[in-house]
C-alpha cells in the first residue's frame, strides 16, 4: 500500500521546502517517489534547481517531480470525461474551435477536480511507493480537498429522480427555453463520474493511506490561520497527521535587535504547542540561506527530517464517532479552534449539515437513524456532540 501525503499552509510560510525535504528523505531510504505541486504557481523547478513541468521529470534516484497544468490533463490524459461532462451540456461551447476543451476551466471547481484525479491516477498506477503533495496556500487547498464532496453531494440530490425528471423536462426544456437538457446517456455519464469521485473520496479520506501535514511559522496571522485551516480539515474529516513550524529564530543570537522578536515566537510556538499538542509537532530553525539546490535539501533533512518511521501515519485522530448511548445515538464530531456562536447546525432527515463561515458540510446519518431526531447538540472541548433520540409516534 503506498503513501499519499499533503502539505498545505499559508502563503510563503516554506511548504515546498518541508514537502521537498520529505520527497529527497523518502529517495534516500530507497523509496520509489513522486513530488507532485498542485499549486498554480510551480516553484518546485526553482527549489531542486532542475527544469520541471507538465511531464514527469527525474530528479534524482528514486526522486521525480510532476507540476500538474489542469488544461494539459484535461486535454491529454481525461478526454473522455471531458467528452461525457460535455454531452451534459451540450449547447456550450467549450472548445476553442480547434477541437481543444480549454473552455472547461472556466467552470468553477475544474481545475481542482483534474489536479486530484491526476494524483488519484498516479497513486493507482502502483509505480511509487510515497506521493508528496505540494498544495497551494490554505484556502485553495480547502477548495480542493471539499470539491469531491461537494460535487458527489450535487449528484446524490439529484438521483434517482434525475432521470424521470428529465424524461418529462427535456422537450419542455427544448421547445420553449431553447435549453438542451441532459439525455439519458448522458445521466449515466454523470453516473460514471459520481463513482469516479466517491473513488477520490475514499482515497484521500483513507486514514491508512492519505494525510495531511500543515506547515506554519510563528508569527500571529500564520498561527491563526493554521488554527482555522486545521478545524475546516477537521470538518471535512481529513487526516492531520504533523505540524511543521518553521524558520525559528535560534535563542543564542548575540543581538539585542532579536530579543523581542524571539519572545514573540516563543509566544506563539507555545500556542501551537497547546493546540497541537496530540500530533507531532516538528522544529526547523532559520537558515542562513536560501532553501534552494539539492545541497540546502539535503542539509534540511539531515538536521530536522532523520527519523525513518517519518512516513508512517503518526497519530490517528478519530473526526466523526457515532455511538449508542441509554438515549439514543450520539455524533460527535472533532472541531477544534472553534466557538459555538461560530456554527450553524441544520437537520435534514437524511444528513446533518454544519455550516461554520463560508464552508458546509454535509454528514450523511446512517440507516439506522431513520427514525431518530437531533434532541440536543454542544460543543464540549473542541467536540461538537450531537444527540439523537427516537422519534415519538404522533397520535
């Protein structure tokens, strides 16, 4: 079974750099290795000081590096679910007049989709042993990591009636909106790209396989957003597995110029410490020069990255546990970073919907909850516990 890992963070905190030093230490314990950037602005060619692009491109032994362009996998590697999600909508013009779908990025969401089906693709191949992914800052990545969901939510709604309801709504539709509704083959297109997508659900939701490991420096605005960026996680049930906190000031600097600045990270480490506290937590001083070449790669991995179980999953979080109790069932759900005037919780009979600022998530319930209802919902200690009890029978 391979590895999948992803590094996401705020903007210039150095993920490429932590994701880099994982890719080489992984070659250099002989592992098969890909370092793939899913961020739309490549640095990955600057920092192994190696032309890398849109092809899978060697590196060093056992080291490659891949810098996925969403149009170029559309294109060449995803041209018949291109040509399916095209029969959906027929009336469009999504090509560029020479044959060449480009217009699909403009469709929200798209590039995200090619980017992970490109990772989903590359993992099933069984030609690595570990995938480094180097994400884009943190609210792309989330973007990225919700729109499996989101999109198989989409679908789900809209079977089984779907097709019945075009049946009925496809002449209507063409006669008097001059609309080309999907037809039946073009249904069971979308059906193929539902199983395709709840197949990338599994994947990076595979607590086995798949985690997720933020790279934060200690300053105030870093430290916040990796608090959020660590709850949403959460809410979306992925694995967090490592903190990275880098380019701490070393304590010995004979300048009093520092002396201030080095309380503050000390601050801010420590708040790290607290909230992080049940996932491993790694240290990376800052360097005297630029993170660039081969050489400054391997001189990271030999001062923070010399542990060899550093790409087993480290710690387990469980983010949704369903349990029955002397009242019912219980949910509870892992939200840290978070205060309940922050959450809004909806029931809908067949799913619990939590919407916290500009993300919602909806939690499929189980069968048996079928003829349960929320009774009560707190959040105790970063746990977000939501009660079901039987439904009383109405007279």
């Amino acid at each position: 079974m391979g590895r999948i890992i992803i590094f996401t963070g705020k903007g210039g905190v150095g993920k490429t750099s932590v994701a880099a030093a994982h890719a080489r230490k992984a070659a250099l314990m002989g592992k098969e290795t890909l370092i793939v950037s899913a961020d739309m602005a490549h640095n990955l060619s600057d920092l192994f000081e190696v032309p890398i692009g849109k092809e899978i491109t060697k590196i060093e032994e056992r080291l490659y590096g891949l810098e996925i362009d969403p149009n170029y996998e559309m294109e060449h590697d995803f041209t018949d679910l291109l040509t399916s999600i095209k029969k959906m909508i027929p009336d469009m013009e999504l090509d560029d007049g020479d044959g060449n779908l480009s217009g699909f990025e403009m469709f929200p969401g798209m590039e995200e989709l090619f980017s992970l089906l490109k990772i989903q693709e590359l993992y099933e191949s069984n030609w690595y042993e570990v995938i480094i992914v180097d994400c884009a800052p943190t609210g792309e990545t989330l973007s990225l990591l919700k729109f499996p969901e989101l999109f198989s939510w989409y679908v789900e709604k809209f079977f089984p009636i779907g097709k019945v309801a075009m049946k009925v709504l496809r002449p209507v539709g063409k006669k008097f909106y001059k609309i080309e509704l999907p037809d039946t083959k073009a249904m069971n297109d979308m059906e193929k790209l539902y199983v395709k997508l709840t197949g990338l659900q599994e994947l990076f939701k595979n607590k086995d396989i798949a985690s997720i490991r933020l790279v934060a420096i200690p300053e105030k605005m870093v430290v916040e957003e990796t608090k959020r960026n660590y709850m949403y996680l959460n809410l979306y049930n992925y694995n967090v597995d490592g903190l990275f906190i880098n380019r701490i000031l070393p304590k010995d600097i004979d300048n009093t110029f520092f002396d201030e600045w080095i309380l503050l990270q000390e601050k801010y480490i420590n708040e790290l410490k607290n909230i992080f506290g049940n996932i491993p937590i790694g240290f990376i001083k800052w360097y005297d020069i630029d993170i660039n070449g081969m050489q400054a790669i391997d001189r990271l991995v030999l001062d923070v990255f010399n542990d060899d179980n550093l790409f087993e999953i480290k710690n387990i979080i469980p983010n949704e546990v369903y349990e029955k109790n002397t009242e019912g069932y219980l949910l509870s759900v892992n939200l840290p970073c978070l205060s309940k005037e922050e959450i809004e919780i909806y029931e809908t009979g067949k799913e619990i919907i939590l919407r916290i600022g500009n993300f919602k998530r909806c939690i499929p319930l189980p069968g048996i909850f079928r003829n349960y209802e929320v009774s009560s919902a707190k959040l105790e200690e970063s746990i977000l516990r939501i009660q079901f009890v039987e439904q009383k029978e109405e007279n």
